[in-house]
C-alpha cells in the first residue's frame, strides 16, 4: 500500500499543504503529528492541496474537516483544492453528514459505593428469585404427579441415562481414588501405633457417611448441574422456550422437572456405586500396607460399622440432586438474551451448586449428631 | 473493467451431497452483484468460501488479486483487512457495546488516537442511520433492525473496497429497507465499493442490483444483468421473477 507524503510550503503569505498518494487511515496518526509541530502564528492563510491525492477514504475526510474547521477557528482563511470529483465527493459528504453530529458519550465512571450497592442489591433480587422458582415448582407444578399419565418417563429415562449412567466412570473412579488416598495417609498415623485394624472402622464410616455423597455430589454438580444450565440456556436464546410456551407446552413440565427427577434417583445410583468403589479403595490399600487381608475386613466391617451409616449417607443423595438440578435448570432460566450469559450462568450454577450441597450437608451432620445417629 | 472476484470451476460436497458443481463467476470491481437462488442452493455456503470461512473441494476463487486455495496467513490477515463483511443477523459482539464493536477494528489495526476513533465511530452509527446516542448500549438491548444497522457499521468501518452482505434486508422494516438500499447505493458511489449480496427481497434486488448470478441444480442458471433475465427458461426464475411483473 502506497502511503500518503505531505509537503509543507511555507512561503511568505500562505502555508500550503500538499498532499501526495493515497491517503487511508493507516497515514492519519502520522500526519496528524506532523500537522501539530507546525507553526501557523504568522499566516493567515492556509492550502489543503489535495489535487494529487489518488485515493482518499472517510476517516481522512473526517479528519480533514476536523482540520478545517480548527484552522477556521483559529481565524484562518482555508481554501482545499481538489480536482478529483470523487474525493470532493467524499469530502462534501463528510462535510454534510458530521454538521448535526453529536460527540460519543463517555461512559461515567461508577463510584465504589455504588458497585457495592448495586451488586448487594442484585444478589438480593437473585436469591429471592430463585425462592420464587422453587415456590412456582412446587406450588404449581408438583400436583401433576397425582396423574400418573402426567409423568414423563420417557424423559426421565433420557436423563438418567444422561446424568446417572455415563456418568458412573467417572464417579467410580475418583471415589476410588480418595478412598486409597485417604486409606494410605491414615495407614501410615495407624502403623505407628499398630492400630491397624481400626482402618475398618475409620473407612467404613467415613466413606459411607460423608465422602462418597459429597464427592459424588461434586462430580455430578460439575458435570451434570452445569450441562442443565446450558442446555435451557441456549433454548432460551434460541427462542425455544418461547415456542415450547406458545404451543402450550409448560417447560416446567418437560423440562425442569423430568431432569430434577432423574437427577435424584441418579444420585442414589451413584452415590452407592461410590460407596462401594471408595471401600474398595480402601481394601487394597489396607491389604498391601496394612497386612489386613480383605476377609479380615470385611468381618470387621460387619462388627463395627453399622447399616444406620449406609442410610444416612443415601438419604443425603435426593437432597444434594435436588439442589444441584433446580439451582441447575434455575441458572439455565435466567440466561439472558446473549451468548456471554450462558457462559456466566454455567459457571454460576457450578459454584451455586457446590455451596448449596456442603451447607446442605453440614445441616444434616448437626441434625443427625443431636439427634443422636 | 478489472475483475474483482473470479471464481472457476468450484466444487462442494457436504458428506455425499455435492452443492456446487463446476460453478463459476465472475464480479467486476464497482459493481453491486446478487447471488440469488432457491433456498438451500449454496448462496450463503458460496459467500462463506470467498470470505475463508468454507473450504471448497475443487476449483479456485481469486479475490481482489489473491487466490484463496493456497493463501499464505499473512496475506489472507491482509486480505481480511480490504473487505467487509455483513452476517444475517449482525454478529455484533455481545460482551461490547455498539461503539466498542464498530471501533474494534480500528483499536486493534489503526494507531488513531482515542477522539479520532470516536470521531470516525460517531460518523459511520450517523451514516447507518442510528442515533449517536444509542452508542452505549450492548447488542442485547436494541433491536434486530438496529443491530443490522450497527453490524453494518462495523463492517464499513475500515472503509473497504469490497463488501459481502448476507440478506442485508432480511429482518428490517420495508422503510428501513428502502433507506438501506439507498445507502448501499449512496456508498457504492462514494467510496468505489464493489458489494457483493445474497438477498431474497425483489425490491431491493431490482432498486440495487448491477449484476446478478442465480444459483440453481449445484451451477449457475444465469449471470448478467437483470433486464434480459426473462429469456432464460428457468423453473425458479421463472416463479421468482414473475411475481413481481404482477406486482409492479
């Protein structure tokens, strides 16, 4: 590309600029720069000779005039040769359409105290309108379970499929990860006091109790909570919510809570295949370090480890799903009509989810301690 | 008059479905030149292969000078920078406002200081039709129309020689349309444009269209000029263009 020159003649009673090439917006900065570090005190007159310009586009045009009309200003008489029509052309229509224009507004600075209040506020609203999702959830919504023709198995199966079944990999194999991690690190505190069978005991009501529905949870918020939100998130920008509710299809119905449904009886799925992998874990663990050979095991597993564990730790698994899938399918409802939401909101309903199943689970293990289980 | 754009012997297959069969054409530099069609004849896939966004199985297209098949990245970057290009639906960024999407170009390929750019932003939303003030709003806030408009504006923004516009009609009111036309007019004459358009509004393909090409059975049933269109025998012709001798 052929860059602009300007040459400047001085001479006694006008400067001339003159203006050679093709001049695009790639030349503005530079002639601008050049044009400032000029001293036009002692003249009164100004040439914007533009007769040997080839090419000249909008920008220059706008740049001109704001030139133009600097010199005019500063009590200039400017003449602008121009033999082309086209670049006059361009020159007159810049000329013409910039006359009412009004200057781009800054954007003003918001103060710190006025984030805050703002943001505080907008959480607020959030919470409260995730308390009206789950009150329209129940309050409408959960009487059409008293038909049985009403329930969408056919969904249900989908999502269980979706969440529970492909999902089993991976949750097997991270709870039986932890329960080798965490069978190896107290191997090693037992050995020193050749506590070693007290493994069983450990294992069995940790793992049951608390770690394999949490981590299950975990997995399971990261990796189906998050897919939910999507999902409703791009029907909602692709408008097909709106065509679901025109069509007299309620998504409450066919979308939420299939997939609250499923996502519970998932969980219970899961959260015993987990129980199961975790102790595994910890068999090996307790047979290759500690001597405890898996028959010996499991006798003592019988003895001291007591089924009201097994329970608890499977009736936390409705609760967290529920959770997990309404706070879910919630995020998926909020989506707004851009692409950037969906993407705030996955990540929202992840971290949403997460904090709702451990304070979830923190309430059960007060409620289950004084209660005595 | 130079060719701007040559395409020769294209053809595209999607899985085992073969779109374009040894299409060719040719758009000459200053004029506005319509690809037209049955839907689902390739219009847009063939607007999408002269932008690099589509691969194309054989044959060769040369625009402004640069052949597409084996294009060096710095040259295609080059490339990229001579043309605008208008999407069905704007394509503006939604993580920026209307202002912030049309100065993008300019922030990132320019070294124009931050009240020239205003300046040239402010400019191209008047031309486009929209009001200065509508500059701070995101994409989700306006309307589909108004969208268009901002999308046009940004594509104008790095005043290009050559222009692709996808349905540039399509979603705005029959006012809005006419303006747009005009201005795609006005445009051509000011600044030498050569426009490129896929478009399906009658009106607006015989108020602005120089040339037209019309795509149908995987080749081209006709190019050249509107006037003499109703000689071809043509299915699709002859039902498109018929309706508007009623109507007129």
């Amino acid at each position: 590309m052929s860059s602009c020159q300007l040459t400047i003649v001085d001479s006694v009673d006008k400067v001339i600029f003159d203006f050679l090439g093709e001049f695009t917006l790639y030349d503005v900065s530079r002639i601008e720069k050049k044009i400032v570090n000029i001293n036009l005190l002692k003249t009164d007159n100004v040439v914007i000779n533009l007769d040997n310009i080839t090419y000249l586009d909008t920008t220059v045009a706008l740049y001109l005039n704001k030139l133009h009309q600097k010199f005019l200003d500063d009590s200039k008489k400017v003449f602008i040769q121009c033999a082309t029509k086209k670049i006059q052309a361009t020159l007159d229509l810049v000329q013409k359409e910039t006359k009412n224009l009004e200057k781009l507004k800054q954007e003003n600075k918001k103060k710190i105290i006025t984030t805050i209040g703002k943001d505080s506020f907008k959480n607020c609203l959030g919470f409260l309108s995730f308390v009206e999702f789950i009150g329209k959830l129940f309050a409408t919504k959960l009487f059409y379970f008293f038909s049985i023709k009403n329930i969408r198995f056919k969904e249900i199966a989908y999502e269980i499929n979706e969440s529970a079944i492909k999902a089993l990999g991976i949750v097997s194999l991270t709870s039986f990860l932890i329960g080798l991690v965490i069978a190896y690190q107290s191997a090693f505190q037992l050995k020193l006091y050749g506590a070693n069978i007290f493994i069983v005991d450990m294992l069995g009501i940790s793992i049951l109790r608390e770690l394999a529905p949490l981590i299950t949870a975990i997995v399971i918020a990261g990796r189906s909570g998050s897919a939910f939100t999507a999902q409703i998130g791009a029907m909602k920008i692709t408008q097909e919510l709106d065509a679901m509710r025109t069509m007299g299809f309620d998504p409450y119905i066919f979308l939420v809570l299939p997939r609250i449904i499923a996502m519970m009886i998932s969980m219970s799925i899961l959260i015993f295949v987990a129980d199961m992998m975790g102790l595994l874990g910890g068999v090996v663990v307790a047979n290759i370090d500690l001597g405890i050979s898996s028959d010996v095991f499991l006798e003592r597993f019988k003895e001291v480890v007591s089924i009201k564990h097994f329970f608890l730790g499977m009736i936390k698994g409705p609760f967290f799903a529920f959770l997990i899938a309404s706070i879910g399918v919630y995020r998926g409802f909020m989506v707004k009509d851009d692409t950037q939401s969906i993407g705030k909101n996955t990540t929202k309903s992840v971290v949403e989810s997460i904090f709702a199943v451990i304070v979830c689970d923190a309430i059960f293990s007060i409620l289950f301690t004084n209660l005595g289980i | 008059m130079q060719n701007i754009i040559e395409v020769t012997n294209i053809k595209t297959i999607f899985g085992d479905k073969v779109v374009h069969n040894n299409l060719s054409l040719k758009i000459k530099e200053g004029e506005i030149y319509g690809l037209l069609g049955p839907s689902g004849c390739g219009k847009t896939t063939l607007l999408r292969e002269m932008v690099m966004l589509q691969k194309f199985d054989s044959g060769s297209i040369n625009v402004l000078g640069h052949s597409l098949e084996n294009i060096r990245h710095k040259e295609a970057q080059k490339l990229r920078r001579e043309w605008g290009v208008l999407f069905q639906a704007g394509a503006l960024f939604s993580s920026l406002t209307l202002a912030e999407n049309i100065a993008l170009p300019l922030v990132e390929y320019t070294d124009l200081s931050k009240s020239m750019i205003d300046e040239v932003v402010a400019f191209k939303i008047h031309i486009v039709g929209l009001k200065v003030s509508d500059a701070q709003l995101y994409p989700s806030q306006i309307s589909g129309g108004m969208k268009k408009k901002a999308a046009l504006a940004r594509s104008l923004v790095m005043d290009p020689k050559l222009l692709f516009l996808d349905e540039p009609t399509s979603g705005l009111d029959p006012i809005s349309a006419r303006e747009f036309d005009a201005l795609i007019l006005k445009l051509r004459s000011l600044l030498g444009l050569s426009i490129v358009m896929v478009s399906h509004d009658l009106q607006s393909i015989y108020d602005t269209l120089d040339r037209v090409a019309i795509i149908d059975n995987k080749q081209i049933a006709y190019e050249g000029t509107l006037s003499n269109i109703h000689s071809i025998n043509n299915t699709f012709i002859k039902t498109f263009f018929k309706q508007t001798e009623l109507r007129r």
